[in-house]
C-alpha cells in the first residue's frame, strides 16, 4: 500500500491510503500546494491482505 502524508503539523498527517501507486500520486500532486512543507508518500508493505472476508498471511519473500 501507499500511504499519502505531510509533516507540516504534530497531529493528523496522515491524508491517504492507496492500493496502488498511480492513485497515490495523483492525490499527492492534488494536495501539495495546501500543506507548507508539502505532501509526502511511502510505499509501506503489508504481509497479508483481506479478500471475501478471509485473511491470507504472506511469511517470507
């Protein structure tokens, strides 16, 4: 996942999660100007994911 954020402020810098990236840097580039020290974003990788209300764990590469 991609995880949309600023560092402009001490609380709720935290503005999007995205499963891919196209759409995490298109909300990237929307939200820069409104922050002064503008918008950040970091892939985050997850070991597992949630699909018809199951879990699978990924262990390993």
């Amino acid at each position: 996942m991609w995880i949309v954020y600023h560092d402009s402020g001490p609380d709720n810098n935290i503005l999007g999660v995205f499963d891919n990236p196209e759409d995490a840097e298109a909300y990237q580039a929307q939200e820069w100007p409104e922050y002064e020290n503008g918008v950040l974003l970091t892939p985050f990788p997850v070991p597992w994911r949630a699909t018809d209300g199951g879990m699978t764990i990924f262990i390993g590469d």
